[in-house]
C-alpha cells in the first residue's frame, strides 16, 4: 500500500480544488460546513481505493476505510493548523 501521507496528501489538494465549485453549487455557509465531511469521506475513498490497488488483500477493506477516516481528520488539522500559522482566514 501507499504510505499514509500520500493520502493525506492527495486529500488536501483534491478538497481545495473542490472548495470553490462547493461553495458555488451549495452557498458558502453550507459550503463551509460540507467540506469536512467531504475531507472525512474523500480520504476514506482514496484510503479503500490505496488499500484495493495496492494492498493484495492484505487489508480488509473495511479497515481501510476506518484508516482513511483517522487520516482525513489528520488531514483537516494539519490544514487547519497551516492556515492558522500563516494567518489565513
């Protein structure tokens, strides 16, 4: 399997490529609000998606997405944290 930090990794910029386009279908405060739940439910899926590609079925895919969910909420700190040292709003 890929290491966890490239699913991190990819999460964060697939989300704030969707960020816009989000907040344009839905409006900002709700925008604002799905998109946590689109970084928990992104890096789930591209964590099962990891785990069936690469994992030979060493991983039940369940597992996978449980993972996936602990590194989307790793994700989301980390996020948070950076934009919060750089002063960003």
């Amino acid at each position: 399997m890929l290491d966890d930090i490239v699913v991190v990794g990819l999460t964060m910029i697939i989300v704030q490529l969707l960020k816009r386009p989000l907040k344009r279908w839905v409006g900002d405060d709700l925008g604002h609000q799905l998109t946590p739940l689109v970084v928990l439910g992104l890096a789930g899926g591209l964590n099962v998606l990891n785990a069936y590609l690469f994992g030979l079925g060493m991983a039940p895919l369940t597992s996978a997405l449980a993972e996936g969910i602990k590194l989307g909420a790793m994700s989301g700190g980390i996020y948070s944290m950076g934009r919060a040292a750089l002063g960003i709003q």
